[in-house]
C-alpha cells in the first residue's frame, strides 16, 4: 500500500496500540474505536532534498518490532533511494508516559555516512582530523550539532560504544571519544534504551582513564571538556553529572 508524506516540515504521526486485537492483517484499514488506545503522536520533520523545499512524497511503509519493545517504521521513498526510520518505545514503564517525540528524521544513508566517518577517524592511529570530527559530521548532515536530533545523537552514541576500544590508541584519541560520546548522550534520557547505554558507559567509567592525565573532567551543560559518565547515584535514571579522577 502506498502513502504520501510531507517533507521539509513538521508533521505529526498519530499512533494507536492495542493489546488484545487479533486477526489484524498488515495493510488493513480498521476503524479508530474502543479497542484502539491513543498514543503520543510522533512529531518529526523528514528531511528531503539539498534546498529543503516542502513537497510531498509517495512512500511505502515497513515495519519492525524488536525484542526490547521497540516498534521501528521505515518510510521508504518511491522516487529515490531515501529511507527514514521511525522509532518509538510501545513497552510502558509504570508512571511514565511513552514519550514518542522527535524533532526531525535523517535519512538512512546520511546516517550510516555519519557513522562511518567517526569510525574512519577513531581508527586512524595518527588522529589525523581527529579534532575536526564534529565539525565534519556537521557538514555531513548540514545542521550544526545543537540542533541534531536524539535519533541520530543515539545512532551516533551507539557507533561510539562499539569503538570504545579505540579509545586506547593515544590520549588524544581518549579525548575526542570521551567528549563525542559524552556529547551524543546527553541529556542522558529520553531515548528507550539509554538505560542500557548508561550501563555500558558505567563499565567504562569503572576502568578510569588510560592516557589522559588531568585532575578533573566535567560535565558543563551538555558539552563536554572530557567526559559525560553517570554519577553512581543516579545509573538508574540515567541521570549525568561531573566525575573525578581517581587519585
């Protein structure tokens, strides 16, 4: 079944769950009802096109559920090789709203080009341009990285973890890991598995640092000068603040 969507502005997704329907078939239209719950509309801006024009675009819809109680929904463009992944969280934790908001969606590709290129930079024993990795990301994406949204800082995030190891190569490479990741996972929440993170970040944070011999990294309102790591108080909320190195 083909759709249409509005590129280039904010539009909001409206959602539906239902625990107990049975029979449903993929590409049936059902009618909104009493066995369909309201979620909180997804609100996003997908990004087409280099001169950021508002147009509409057919596209096909895919879906995937994971085993950790995510529901991923990919537009796929049908004039172009673009995808955008739509990701929320349909497992409830109890007394908190399922929060689906997200600013804007990159497509796939500049996602992946993204990730490569930090992965190109971290794994450079001389750290060449290692310096110049946010910006280079920000030109990738043509957005300055205040203004990136939490899906791409997570995908971001989640690249960092996997080349922690890579960390290890010289203390500037210590340096620049520790202020992209930090930055990438702030504010520490909002994301359904950054409590994960935050676990694998905190046996990170255990080991101490390696190469870099300062007496102080802090967290100063989302921007780094060392390290975003989680106070041993607050793993569990996800909550960050400044650490200390161990004397």
């Amino acid at each position: 079944m083909s759709f249409e969507v509005r590129a280039n502005e904010p539009v909001n997704f409206d959602l539906y769950s239902s625990s107990y329907r049975s029979g449903d078939t993929a590409g049936l239209i059902l009618p909104i009802d009493s066995t369909l719950t309201p979620m909180t509309p997804m609100q996003t801006v997908i990004r087409f096109g280099q001169n950021g024009d508002k147009k509409t675009i057919p596209i096909t819809l895919g879906a995937e559920y994971t085993e950790m109680g995510s529901l991923s929904m990919y537009c796929h463009s049908q004039v172009s090789d673009h995808r955008w992944k739509l990701q929320f969280q349909l497992r409830e934790n109890p007394g908190k709203p399922m929060d689906t908001a997200e600013t804007e969606v990159y497509d796939e590709a500049v996602i992946q080009a993204a990730c490569d290129r930090v992965t190109d930079l971290l794994s450079d024993p001389k750290a060449v341009n290692l310096s110049s990795a946010g910006r280079q990301v920000e030109s990738l994406v043509e957005q300055t990285r205040v203004n990136w949204p939490l899906s791409f800082l997570r995908s971001l995030s989640d690249q960092l973890i996997d080349l922690s190891d890579r960390r290890r190569l010289s203390a500037e490479h210590e340096a620049r890991w520790l202020n992209l990741t930090g930055f990438c996972m702030r504010p520490g929440f909002g994301d359904a598995f950054d409590g994960e993170r935050i676990r694998n970040l905190w046996k990170i944070y255990l080991g101490g640092l390696d190469l870099i011999r300062l007496p102080r990294i802090g967290w100063n309102g989302g921007f780094l000068s060392g390290a975003l790591l989680p106070d041993s108080r607050q793993v569990n909320s996800g909550s960050f603040f400044r650490i200390s190195r161990r004397s």
